[in-house]
C-alpha cells in the first residue's frame, strides 16, 4: 500500500484565523500575562461545565498537585491511581510526599471501578485520583458511596472536557476538584495549561493564591486597584503555576468552537466504527467511544494478538512506518522502576490491556479520507481468513 507523505498525528489541536486573531489582540493590548482575558475565560469555562469556580493553572499536572494539596494530602498519606494513567496522575501524589498506590481498571472502560478502588483501600488512604481515561466519565457519585467521607475524589479530567455523567451533567459538576488539561492535543487547547473546576469558594480563592506565589492578589488586580498593591506578608509557600491572557484568549475562542470540534470527532469516530466492523470486526474499543457522553479525547482500541496474528507493538510499527501517528495510552505505571520498591502490584486486567490497547488517530481537524487511510492499512495487517467481510 502506498504511503502517505504527510504524517498524521493521533491528535492535533484545531486553531483557526479566530484563534490567532485572538491572540493578536491580546498582544496589542500591552498585557499579556494573567489578566481580564483570564477571568473572562474562567467565568465562561465555569458557565459552560456547570462549576461555580473554575481556576485556571499552568498545566494540567500543576492542578492535580494543588488539588491534592488543598486537601492537605502530605507525607504518609496514601493516594490511589489507576496504573493506566500518564505519570502525572502518580506524579503530584510524589511531590508532595505521598504515596501512589496503583489500582487496577474495568476490561471495557479501562477507568476506575468501586472494587478496583476498594481493593487498595487502606488507614493511611487520604484520596482516590478518578481518571476519565479517553473522555469515559467515572461514575464517581458510585465512588464516592463505597468510599469514606474522609478519603478525598480528586478527578483527572485532562481527557474529558465536554464529557457527561451518567446523570447528563457535564464532568466538573460533581463537587470534588477537577482537573482538566489544555495541552496542546486536547480537544479544547491553549498550547498548555489547566484548570480546576469545584464548587468550595474558599477552597478556590486559596488556589489562587497558591498558584500566584502565595500572594493575596495578582498583578492585574494591583495594577487596576493600587490598594491591593499594599501587600501585607505572605502567610503560606506558593507556586508559580499562573495562566496567561494569550492562552486565554485562545481558549475563549476554543470554548466557543468546542461543541463544533465535538461533533467533527464523533463524525471520525462513527468511520472508524462503520469500516472496522465490516473489515476487521475483532478489533474492539472503549466502552461508550461512540456515545454522546463520551468525550472522544483517544479512540483506544483492543487488539487480541490471537486474532491479528501479530503483537500489538508489531502492529504498531507497521502503522507508523506509514505515517500513521498511532500512540499507546499507556504503558503503565505500576511496572515502573519510579514507583516501585520491591516488585511491582499485579493487576491483572491492566497487564491484559497493557499488550492489546492502541490508540488511533482522532482529531477535529481530521477528515473521512484520513480514517479510510488508516482503517486501509490496520486492516491489511490483519490475516485474510480473520476479516469478516
């Protein structure tokens, strides 16, 4: 089959001249750190998910941290993580002393279970990371039945904005911290950055504080108001883990698109699901990939080596040496050296999904022909006499 010149990633952000008009203006203006285009972001993002206060940070990994922080997560405290989740989830457990303790995944969702948690439940649990791996929202409400009051949910939400619960609310109204990425392949991006939404206001006005050095006020509110200039002490240790107005004026032309990127993706997820069932119907996805409520962040899918013939990581190879940006979320974490002591937990279903999970390209700037170039080639790998055309 021939190859294509143009490599095509598995996720791309969708930036338009409205973006960069956006960010143009911002420049023009003379303030480009965090300002009004900062807080006119926070107040629409919290209009669109549903939280009354959203906190925008640096990064995504910056708002896990200080969520697990303002919960007063330190050392010997013990935090649970699925293993099948990207280092950052563990990561901000670790930086500020705590323990990650890896749990295991649900076969069909790959996210969280009541048991899975459960099972890793321990006197020094302090908190529970819910990750909605790929866009699949956590029925955390399930969660946080099973749990004890004193165990704090912090939800990893980098993959799931626009994402709902099974109660049709929007991921980010359920009342604990949750954490959302603007990373550059997320489906709304600013290139970087994060935000938590939640619903506590004094916990929010401390994280504002945190992620501004401690300070009780910032920049633009001392430049706008010179009675905030006065500065009194600094009380706490903070972080340099601010946005900027030209992220956010960005993300406020993203926010407005958001709904119209969505749709594009599930266009592409709907090809995917319409050729492959015909040419390679042993190739499974995520539960729910397809439904509204899913987020659509990866199309992972699963692919038995008994059924294609060949190991995942062959199948894989083959696909990029034709330009085809699959990737593979994730290796995980409980297998490696970071994060174990002596040997690693066995956690059967991750270590299942660990050799069979592939993610395909999905993006709101793909079009039908790219997924017919993929779907071509993944189906040309798989033996003849296992395509049930």
């Amino acid at each position: 089959m021939n190859r294509q010149e143009t490599y095509l990633a598995f996720g791309v952000p969708d930036f338009t001249e409205a973006e960069i008009d956006a960010v143009a203006r911002v420049m023009r203006s003379g303030w480009v750190g965090m300002g009004p285009e900062t807080i006119a972001f926070e107040r629409e993002l919290a209009d669109y998910i549903g939280a009354p206060e959203v906190v925008t940070v640096n990064s995504c990994s910056s708002a896990l941290f200080l969520s697990l922080l303002v919960d007063g997560i330190g050392p010997g405290d013990e935090v649970i993580v699925p293993s099948l989740t990207w280092c950052a989830t563990a990561n901000a457990a670790l930086y500020l002393g705590a323990t990650p303790v890896f749990c295991d995944v649900d076969k069909d969702s790959m996210c969280v279970t009541p048991a899975s948690v459960m099972a890793k439940l321990s006197p020094r649990t302090k908190a529970v990371m819910a990750v909605h791996y790929g866009g699949y929202a956590v029925d955390v409400a399930a969660l946080r039945d099973v749990l004890p009051r004193s165990v704090a949910i912090i939800e990893d939400a980098a993959h799931a904005i626009g994402a709902k619960y099974s109660d049709g609310k929007r991921v980010g109204t359920s009342g604990n911290p949750v954490c959302f990425s603007f990373y550059a392949n997320k489906n709304l991006s600013t290139a970087d950055g994060g935000a938590i939404a939640l619903f506590d206001k004094d916990k929010a006005e401390r994280l504002r504080s945190l992620r501004m050095s401690g300070m009780s006020s910032n920049a633009w509110s001392r430049y706008t108001n010179p009675a905030t200039s006065v500065v009194t002490g600094l009380t706490e240790l903070g972080y340099k883990m601010n946005f900027t107005d030209l992220q956010a004026a960005i993300g406020r032309v993203q926010l407005q698109r958001l709904d119209e990127m969505a749709a594009v993706r599930r266009g592409i997820a709907e090809r995917y699901r319409e050729r492959l069932h015909q040419e390679a119907p042993g190739i499974t996805f995520q539960h729910e990939v397809f439904a509204p409520a899913h987020a659509r962040h990866l199309l992972v899918c699963q692919i038995d080596p008994a059924y294609s013939g060949e190991s995942r990581d062959a199948l894989f190879l083959k696909l990029r040496a034709q330009n085809i940006g699959v990737s593979i979320h994730y290796r995980p974490l409980h297998i490696q050296p970071l994060y174990y002591k002596n040997e690693p937990d066995i956690l059967p279903v991750t270590t299942y999904l660990a050799e069979r999970i592939m993610t395909l390209p999905i993006s709101a700037r793909m079009t039908l022909q790219d997924v017919d170039y993929v779907v071509d080639n993944l189906a040309a790998l798989i033996p003849s006499q296992k395509v049930g055309v």
